[in-house]
C-alpha cells in the first residue's frame, strides 16, 4: 500500500500533466512548487516510486508516470472527487469546503466503499467544481472546454467548471454569485489590461483576467467549446 505522500506525488503528477498541460512528463521543480516542496525532496521521492515501478525518471530529467502509476494516481483523484461530491451533495458542504475534507478522505483504500459510494451518488461523471471523475478503472474522459478569457465579445457562454479549486477563489466565484451552469456573456475585453465586462443575472460586472483564465466554459446554444459554429 502507498503512503499518503506518495498517492499526493502520483496525484500531483497526473495534474500537472494530463489534467493541466495534456502532457506526458513534469520537470522536478515545476512539481515541487506544486507540492510546496524543495526539489531535492521530491527527487528522493520520484526514486523511490521509480523502485516501485509507479514513475520514469532520470538524474536531471522529468518524470512522467509508468501505466501503474497513472491507474493509482487516477484512483486517487477518483476517490477524491467522488467524497467531494458526497460531501456538497448529502452533507451539504459548500464547494469552497469540499477540496480540503477530500484531501483526508480520498487516501481511504477500501475499494468496496468507493464503488459503494460511486453508485449511492447515482455514478456521477462530474465533481462539485466541473472536474471529471474517473471509473473505476482509472480511466477518464475530459470535455474539451475552454476559459472564459478565450471568449469573443457578444457570444454567450455556460460555465461548466472552475480551474483554480482554491477557497479563496471559489469564495469570490460565490460573491459574484455565479456558479457551475450559469449563462454569461462577454460584452468586452479591454486590450489594456485584459479585463472583461460581462453579462449575467440582469447586471454587468467587469472581471479580471486571474477570474476569467480559471474559469471553463462552453457555447450556451450548442455547448461546444470547439467547433461552435454558433
């Protein structure tokens, strides 16, 4: 069995690669941001999930993950998302709150409770922030969706899914009270500074590009984000 550290390496990873960048491998630095880590502490670290046949890796090159490593990792981001969504749904956690319990909860192995849990939420194919959720066999579909930053003036668009699951980002997201599913449009981009007015609920408000890049959307008609002819 992994230790908690090592499943947040193998999830780190995953994130860094497939989910963010649709990439294969990560450098060791880029990883030890993401981890708050220094980089020598996560060199030991991918050695040593290199012995177990989880990572590639090299002296001074990157890593990317073995087959196992992805079936693990993916399971861990798997566990996670489903007790996010129990935790918004039948707890009534906000999704602010959410990520932080999952944190803890998601190293519980007990496959027979996952599936459990997989089928009491009724097989959910997404999480409280829009994040797909893996099968039970580690596998995954993402949407193709792109963000708010990439819309064109006058078009209208539908929020799917937030990138930044911080608290702190998803509180603000609340305070403009928007939300996963809600109908905005983009009256205008300002090439000064890329700030964007937008339009919902009856008002505009203008947003700043921190805002607009972390947030995923796709065409309100068709919900497409590629190939809207819309």
């Amino acid at each position: 069995m992994l230790s908690f550290t090592e499943e947040n390496y193998l999830k780190s990873i995953i994130q860094l690669t497939i989910f963010d960048d649709d990439i294969t491998e990560v450098g060791v630095n880029k990883l030890a941001e993401n981890l708050g880590v220094k980089p020598a502490t996560v060199s030991d670290m991918v050695r040593k999930l290199k012995d177990k046949g989880l990572v590639n890796y090299q002296r001074y090159g990157k890593v990317s993950l073995t087959k196992e490593g992805q079936l693990k990792g993916m399971l861990v981001v798997r566990r996670h998302r489903l007790w996010e969504t129990f935790l918004q749904e039948k707890l009534g956690f906000n999704w602010d709150e959410v990520h932080e319990l999952a944190e803890e909860l998601e190293h519980i192995h007990s496959k027979k409770l996952i599936d459990r849990l997989d089928n009491f939420l009724d097989n959910p194919s997404f999480d409280p922030h829009g994040d797909a959720i893996p099968n039970a066999q580690g596998e995954i579909i993402i949407p193709y969706r792109k963000t708010l930053s990439e819309g064109e003036d006058g078009k209208s668009y539908k929020i799917v899914a937030v990138k930044d699951n911080s608290p702190e980002f998803l509180k603000y997201v609340n305070r403009l009270n928007l939300a996963i599913g809600d109908k905005v449009s983009v009256v205008s981009k300002e090439s000064f500074d890329q700030s964007m007015t937008i339009h919902f609920k009856d008002e505009n408000k203008v947003v700043t590009p921190k805002f607009s890049e972390n947030v995923f959307v796709v065409c309100s008609h068709c919900n497409k984000a590629k190939e809207c002819k819309c």
